[in-house]
C-alpha cells in the first residue's frame, strides 16, 4: 500500500470516454484493483456523447462502486473542444487533491497511484508515467518500444530538467498547479491537451518529474491497422509542432535521418554503414536500458528489428503529417 505520509491525500482519477465499447471495461477493472484506500479515491468517468454503449457498460460497472462517479458531458466549455472539454468539465467536479489521468483503452497497474503519488516534492506539478502496449505480436511489440524509447529519453533528459511532453494516457497533476493555470478555460484548445497542460504548469513556475519506476507502467491496447496508426500519428505530430523548437528539431532531425542515410549510401558508402551502425548501436543502448530498469524483458528481442521500424516511421510520420489530409480523432475531424 502506499506510504503513510500520503494517505491522507485524496487522489482523482478523470477519464474522459467516447465510444469505447471495446475497451472501458478492462480500464474500469484496473481502476478497481488499485491499490489505494478508496475512501481517499474517486474515478470520474466523462462520457463525450458516445454513440455506442459506453455509458451503458460504465453505468452496470459503477452501479456498486460508490467511488466511481458517472458524467454525462452536456455542452462545450467556450474555446475547448473533444477530451478537453470533458476534462475541464470533470476538473470542476473533483475533489482531490491530485488528479491523475489515463486513458480509456489504458490499464493501469494496481501500484500506479502508490508509486506516482510520492513523487510529488515540493514545487513538482506534473508527474509523467510510462505507458507500453499488450503484448500481441511483433507490431504491439514495435509501438511498445517506440512508447518507451521515447520515455528512456524524456527520462534521461529530465535528469537534467529538460522537459519534453505530458501524457496524458498516464499523468498526474497536482490541484495546485492545475487551477494555478486556470485549468483548460485558460489553456484553450489543443488536439494534444495533455502536452498544453504541461507546458502551461511549467510556464506557471513548477517542476516536473517523469516517472520511471516498474510501478508505473500502464498498459495501452495496440494499433492494428497502418491507416489507424498514420491516423493517430497525424495527430500527435500536429501537436509536436506545438513545441518548442529544441523538441521540433529532435523530430526532424529523426525524419530526414534515413532519406540522409540513402543520399549518403550512394555518394560515401563507407561512411553511409558507419553512420547506421553507430545510429543502430545509440538506439539499441537506449532501448535495453529502459527495457532493463522499468523490467520489460518481454521486449528484448525485438530491439534489433527496431531501428528499421523507427527509422522508416519517423520519415512517414512527416510525409503523413505534410499530406492535406483531415486530422481525424474519436470520429471527429480538427
């Protein structure tokens, strides 16, 4: 269980929904086994005028679980649309003294709040967790290591205080840095609320931590189809746009790296195989020492398979992202 020191703390858990059918019931059953004393938790669920039967299945769910609370989101809060919306209307409904967010096709491990609530030091306003695909195969096994790629690096960086991005499938905020902010009223519209929120907690003066303990790792469901996966990473590339221009050259520099390498294979070969070998090396080294600490050694032996996934996909990402195409999300269009 978690610490005495934060027992006394309330903790909500906001999960915006909209047409998940197929996945909310695992999320709300990972909820339930967490291991934190209900009378100091409550999960509010939003229900973003799905179409499906989401809220019948939250509503069977919740019926014995006073700590569950059910929203029917009614209206649009001005200048905030989709899972801002919802989560700036849901804030308005806690009481805790901490918020964490998941996602609804997101299981959390049963320690994810003990393990995430102590991170909380003085000045921190914003924890960030670790998220990793079910493992089903080799494409689960690729979005896996691309998700804690990333978090090894953010992690490393943040060693340093050099911040990247929210998460908001597995994030913590406290209510002090929130409403510090002004919540999403103030924050506006973002297709990537979470890193918006982020931003906006450490432009108001607090730090961050990003988490990466074993406690923390939460478990996503994986894109099965490359049409769903360009369409997820449209949205998210839109978002880095956002950034600062540190995170935006750290995805350029990743999307030329291979037309580079192909350039370079024809005008210095020798050169071209050194430049891939020590890119190959970097990126397993990377991999296999998050993989080792947050103990993922499912994931091990797909690393070498990894450098040709991530770096033919951070070229396809720009390609996706430059095509005049909608950015579609939860069946709507931004």
């Amino acid at each position: 269980m978690v610490e005495n020191t934060w027992v006394s703390k309330k903790v909500s858990v906001l999960l915006a929904a909209r047409n998940e059918e197929d996945s909310i019931l695992r999320c709300l059953q990972a909820l339930e086994q967490l291991n934190f004393p209900k009378a100091q938790l409550e999960i509010l669920i939003g229900n973003d005028d799905s179409t499906d039967d989401t809220e019948q299945i939250v509503l069977d769910f919740i019926q014995d679980k006073s700590h569950f609370r059910y929203h029917s989101i009614q209206g649009q809060t001005e200048g905030l649309r989709g899972k801002a919306n919802v989560l700036a209307q849901l804030a308005h409904q806690a009481t805790g003294d901490y918020f964490f967010y998941c996602d609804a096709d997101i299981a959390v491990a049963p320690t994810w709040i003990e393990t995430m609530l102590p991170l909380f030091k003085a000045k921190v306003g914003v924890v960030v967790g670790v998220t990793r695909m079910v493992p089903e195969g080799s494409f689960s096994a690729m979005q896996s290591l691309e998700w804690l790629f990333s978090i090894t690096a953010m992690r490393f960086f943040s060693l340093w205080e050099i911040p990247f991005t929210g998460m908001g499938n597995n994030m913590a905020v406290s209510r002090t840095a929130y409403w510090a902010v002004g919540g999403y009223e103030k924050i506006g519209f973002s297709i990537v609320e979470d890193f918006a929120l982020f931003v906006a907690i450490l432009d108001r003066g607090f730090t961050f931590v990003q988490g990466f303990q074993s406690g923390l790792v939460s478990l996503s469901l994986p894109v099965h189809r490359i049409s769903h996966l360009l369409r997820q990473r449209k949205r998210w590339v839109k978002g880095a746009m956002q950034a600062p221009w540190p995170i935006k050259l750290s995805f350029f520099a990743s999307a030329f790296f291979l037309p580079i390498l192909l350039v370079l294979g024809l005008l210095a070969p020798g050169w071209c195989i050194g430049l891939a070998a020590l890119h190959f090396l970097l990126v397993g080294a990377v991999c296999l020492a998050g993989l080792r600490i947050l103990k993922q050694s499912d994931l091990i032996r797909y690393v070498p398979l990894f450098w040709l996934y991530f770096s033919l996909n951070n070229t396809v990402m720009l390609i996706n992202y430059l095509l005049p195409t909608p950015t579609v999300w939860k069946g709507r269009n931004y």
